[in-house]
C-alpha cells in the first residue's frame, strides 16, 4: 500500500486503462435485459451521489490542515521573536525543545507522538516562569493547544471503513457490469469507451484514497511552514 501511494496520480490513469482495456476485450459478454441495465445505472448513480461529498469534504480537510499547520507555526516563530529581541537566555532551550516536537510532528505525521515533547517544552517554561518572557511563552503554548487539538482531529478525519465497504459495493456491481455489457458493436472503439467508463470509476475511488491518506499531491505541502521555521533556525516563516 506504501508502494501504490507514492504512485503519481495521473500515472494511474493510463495504467488502468490498459489494465480494464485487456479485461473488457476477453471477457465473455452476455445481452442484459433492460432492467438489468437500470440496475447499472442506478449503482453509477448511487456511487456518484456517496465519492461527491466525500471528495469535497477530503478537499476541504486538506485545506483545513494547512491553515492550521501554518498558525501554529506563527504561534513558534513569534515565540522566537520575543526570546530573540530581548535576548533571553533560554531562547537556545526553548528553541531546542521546539525543534524537537516540530520535527517529531513532521516525521510521523501524528500529533498524538509529539504530545510528550510539546508537554517537555510546557515545563521548561513553567519551572523557570519567573522569568517573564518564558511566562508569556507559556501563555502562547496554552493558547497554541487549540490548535493541535484541532490539527489532531483532521489527521484522524479519514474515510471510514463502513463508507469504504459501501463505495467498494457499489464500484464492484458498476464494475462487473462494465465487463459483461455487451455494446454493439463489438469492437476497439465500444472496449475502449467501456475501458474509459471504468478507469473514470476506479480513478475516482483512488483520489479519495489518497486524499484521505494525506497522500496526493495537495497534502504535500501542508507541513512546509514546519519544514521552514526548522530549516531557517527560526529566523523565517513563508506561507
């Protein structure tokens, strides 16, 4: 599954096309009765009506998860602002422990992994809240946890089992359809529109796929400000 998710996804296309082309034009056909070919359209159009909200609702997600990536990256560089200006002597730690969370944070991909090095940051600043600068520091982390929770949520808001096994119900009966439709005539040009029909199908499901996996190309972005705040010792931050 790691393999396939590395897979560009306009690589899919003409892969699937050719793979659908070879079964459609060596599967025996069969003449369905009209009723049948209800049945066909209304598993297209059942299966149209549950992906279309889906797709939206994943695009949105995405969108989302950047937003609040790149606050909560605001929230770290304007912490290192005020440790830098008044040149605090903790600023080395509290950077230190910084990069250690985002980085945790990049890496897995999982706000619940980083928690414990964002709550080692938290009591850095407490037990030496005496000094000032540190104590609004704290304030900042306190207020940054909406964030993170809001970012958690996100990265768990998948597709569900039960809305894939429907979607694979319904993609498998449109499918087998497709395969046995006997389309007079029987020809390259007939295989080749039945091949086109399934690979729209198939490339749809394997969009949705990917964006709930934060896999496409859309979500590669999302921890950039992260990426650039580590990268620039936290001197820069670019949206």
């Amino acid at each position: 599954m790691r393999l396939l998710s590395k897979i560009r996804l306009s690589l899919y296309i003409p892969i699937l096309f050719v793979f659908f082309l070879i079964i459609i034009t060596y599967t025996p056909k069969i003449n369905l009765l009209i009723s049948y070919i209800g049945l066909f359209s209304a598993s297209i159009i059942l299966l149209g009506f549950y992906l279309n909200p889906l797709l939206i609702s994943h695009k949105n997600r995405i969108e989302e998860l950047a937003y609040l990536i790149s606050l909560e990256a605001s929230v770290f560089y304007k912490i290192d602002l005020e440790l830098e200006e008044n040149n605090d002597p903790h600023r080395k730690e509290v950077i230190r422990l910084s990069k250690i969370y985002l980085n945790k944070k990049i890496n897995s991909k999982d706000s619940k992994k980083s928690d414990d090095d964002y709550f080692e940051l938290i009591n850095y600043c407490r037990k030496n809240n005496k000094d000032k600068f540190l104590y609004n520091i704290l304030i900042h982390l306190s207020e940054n946890n909406q964030n993170r929770a809001r970012i958690a949520l996100q990265l768990r808001n998948k597709v569900y089992t039960s809305e894939w096994l429907v979607m694979l119900l319904l993609y498998s009966v449109a499918i087998g359809f497709i395969f046995l439709l006997k389309l007079p005539p029987n020809s390259l040009a007939t295989n080749c529109i039945a091949s086109l029909l399934a690979t729209a199908i198939s490339f749809a499901l394997l969009f949705l796929w990917k964006l709930s996996n934060l896999t496409h190309k859309k979500a590669s972005g999302i921890w950039q400000p992260f990426i650039d705040l580590d990268k620039s010792n936290f001197n820069s931050l670019d949206f």
